[in-house]
C-alpha cells in the first residue's frame, strides 16, 4: 500500500511540474527596454503584467529601463531586446533614414506637457531667455527630451550648452550640486522638490511649439522580431490597450502604480490627472506626421522627409 502510495504521490508531483513547464511554454517571453522607470505612460507594460493582463494573452514581459529614449533605442536595434518603448519620434525617423532594422510598434506618448525644465529655487535663471552660456540637460541622444531641448534652442535662439544627464535623480543631484543649471524630469519625479519650493519650473515641453501635440515617443521593434514574433507582437499590442483603459477606468491600477514607486495614491492620481490625458497616451496612431517628418529635416535628424512610402513601411501599428 505504502509503495503504491509512494507511486500516486510521484505521478501526481510529476504532472504537477509538467503542467506548470507547459504553462511557462504556452506564454510567449517579450524582452522590453523602457526608457524612464516610473513615468506614467512608461509604466503601462509594469501595470499591465502585475494587474494579470499580460498574462492573459500569453506573456511574460522581462523588463529592462533604461536612461532615455536613445539608450532603448540602441538596445532594440542590436537585437537586446523586441520592443523598445518611449523611444523619440524623432530618434527613430533619423535611424530609419540611415537603414537601421527600426519599425514602430505604436505611439506611446503624445504631446510634451509632461516634461519639465527646472533651476534650483534660488537660481538667477527666471526665463529661458536668462540661459546665455548656461547648461540645459536632456536624458539621452536621441531621446524626446533631447530632440525638446533642440527645438527650444532654435525657437527662442538659445545659446544653452546642452548635456546629457540620464534620468531624473542623477539630473536633480547634478542640479542641486551646481554642477547642471536646468535640469528636466517628469511626475511624479520632482513633485516634491516643487511643493517644498527646492526647484522651480523654467518650461515645459510644450513650450517647443514643434511638439505641442505631435507624438513625440513612439514604442518600437526591430524587423527580426516583427518578421519571426508578429503573434506575439499582436497580443502584446491587445494587452497595452486594455491596460490603457483600466489605467484610466479603475483605481486599482492607481494603487498597483503607487505601490510599485513607493508612493501615496495621492500622488499618483495627480501624475495621471494633471499630465496625463488618456488620449496622451492613445497607442494607435501617431499623431502629426506631415509636421514631423519636415521638423526632423529642419533638426537635422534626417537628411530629407521621409517619403508616404517610407512611413508606410516604417509605422507597423497592429489593427485593433
């Protein structure tokens, strides 16, 4: 009887640990680079895969952030990782032009209201005006803080060093250090620095009247994955809508965000309520176009506008 128990013990143990190997097999693993950790609208896929609806269409993500929209966009392009998210519109239309295996996958962010440019509260620096031989930050080449900051220079004839800082907290330590005049972040980064009076906001995105509702970060693949992975890709796309609408339909993805960070709900739903729209981060079409293809020449990210064919090929969005 013991034996034969033993047996029953051993045979259900074994298709105890074959049905979770198959469960692992059934979902598809995406590797994703997100640029800025903890941003609104880079938090969707984070969201989604703790709230289960990733899961649901048969994925598991690894997640990799990332110090900005030209780092996510290196990893995708070397093949790291399948999909890139945040990257700049811009960034990504200049590595098109010059053949690198780039698509887009999706808008990610429309609009720049949710970047900030900002001096420490005692700083002479009151307008943009006032930055003569002074250091503006942007996170990364390429990235939509960099391309913001261009536009700004052209548009109000800076003569603004601009530098590279990487993401929100090692700019704000270079800024309260001196070591950096402007810095820039986004909510819920620095909102307590601004309730506290540390810092005080310069400008915002935008105030770069190029980007005032275009869609200045997209969410990329490379063509590999696209070619091999398109189910995937397509589920993957399924899962980032629905978690778009729960992100705005139910505070439970409110608390999901705030425990992640670290934060109040408070603070969370003043991130989503005051910089966020829904339609801000709307995924299915990228807005402004015709506008940007003619700004990236003008910003030298692409040596002339890509052609409808060329954008046709370049833009992939998955049909709803």
């Amino acid at each position: 009887m013991r034996n034969r128990w033993l047996v029953a013990l051993g045979a259900g143990l074994s298709l105890t640990f074959a049905a979770s190997a198959a469960q692992a097999q059934a979902n598809d693993v995406l590797k994703l680079a997100i640029g800025q950790r903890g941003n609104w609208d880079t938090s969707v896929a984070e969201i989604g895969q703790r709230a289960g609806i990733f899961k649901k269409h048969g994925l598991t993500l690894e997640i990799l952030n990332t110090q900005g929209g030209g780092e996510t966009q290196q990893a995708v392009i070397s093949g790291s990782v399948d999909i890139g998210v945040a990257a700049g519109t811009m960034g990504v239309l200049g590595a098109y032009s010059k053949g690198a295996p780039v698509r887009i996958l999706a808008a990610e962010t429309t609009g720049a209201g949710d970047l900030y440019w900002y001096v420490r509260a005692d700083s002479p620096i009151k307008t943009l005006q006032d930055t003569a031989d002074k250091t503006i930050s942007y996170s990364t080449s390429g990235s939509s803080t960099h391309s913001i900051v261009v536009a700004l220079m052209r548009q109000y004839g800076l003569k603004t060093k601009a530098i590279a800082t990487g993401g929100p907290p090692g700019t704000l330590t270079q800024v309260m250090s001196g070591q950096v005049d402007i810095g820039w972040a986004a909510p819920p980064f620095g909102l307590d620095q601004l309730d506290k009076k540390e810092i005080r906001i310069l400008a915002s995105g935008n105030d770069a009247e190029v980007f005032k509702g275009q869609t200045v970060r997209v969410t990329i693949t490379n063509t590999q994955t696209l070619a091999g992975r398109k189910p995937a890709l397509d589920r993957f796309m399924k899962a980032y809508r629905e978690t778009v609408d729960l992100m705005y339909a139910d505070d439970k993805a409110l608390k999901i965000y705030a425990d992640w960070l670290g934060i109040s709900i408070e603070k969370a739903k003043r991130t989503r309520d005051d910089f966020f729209p829904k339609e801000s981060i709307n995924p299915d079409k990228v807005i402004g176009l015709d506008t940007i293809v003619q700004d990236a020449v003008a910003m030298k990210y692409t040596a002339a506008p890509l052609t409808k064919e060329q954008l046709a090929d370049l833009i992939q969005i998955p049909p709803r």
